[in-house]
C-alpha cells in the first residue's frame, strides 16, 4: 500500500508531502488497519478548516480524501504523524 500525506496552511503556509510504501514491511498489517480507519472518517471533498490551521490530503493507492485540523480523528493524526515521519 502506497501512502502519500500532503499538508498545506498554517501560519506560514509552508507545504509538507511525505509518501511511504508499506509493501514488505513486517508491520504492513497494522498500517493497513489504521490506514482504513484514517480513511473512513474522512471527506471526499476538502473541509473547511479553521485559520492558521492545516489541511491534509491522504492520497492511498490512488484514492484521495482530505481532512483538516482541528477535526482530525486520533486516527488520521495517528497516520499523518507516522507518515510525515517515517516517509519520504
């Protein structure tokens, strides 16, 4: 599974991507569930997010959603922290 994290706003409006490829990882599995549930919570259409605040466009073998803060379910912040950090 291939998942790509792409973050605009905030107060500099500085934009941040990070992608990570889970095939072969021994913890394929549970990136796979959380990715599931990051993504079911989320919207087909961007949110409207609040000033200052960041934005999120989580794109997952092709299928984009999007989700902004402070709305954020533990589960997407889980999966766009672990993304942002251990992507590329």
């Amino acid at each position: 599974m291939r998942i790509h994290v792409h973050r605009t706003g905030g107060f500099a409006a500085i934009d941040r991507r990070a992608e990570i490829d889970t095939a072969g990882r021994e913890d394929s599995g549970e990136w796979q569930s959380l990715t599931e549930r990051a993504v079911a919570a989320a919207h087909t259409e961007p949110p409207i997010g609040v000033p200052d605040g960041f934005s999120y466009q989580i794109t997952v073998d092709g299928r984009t959603v999007y989700c902004s803060d402070p709305r954020l379910t533990d589960d997407q912040r889980t999966l766009i922290t672990k993304v942002m950090k251990e992507g590329a």
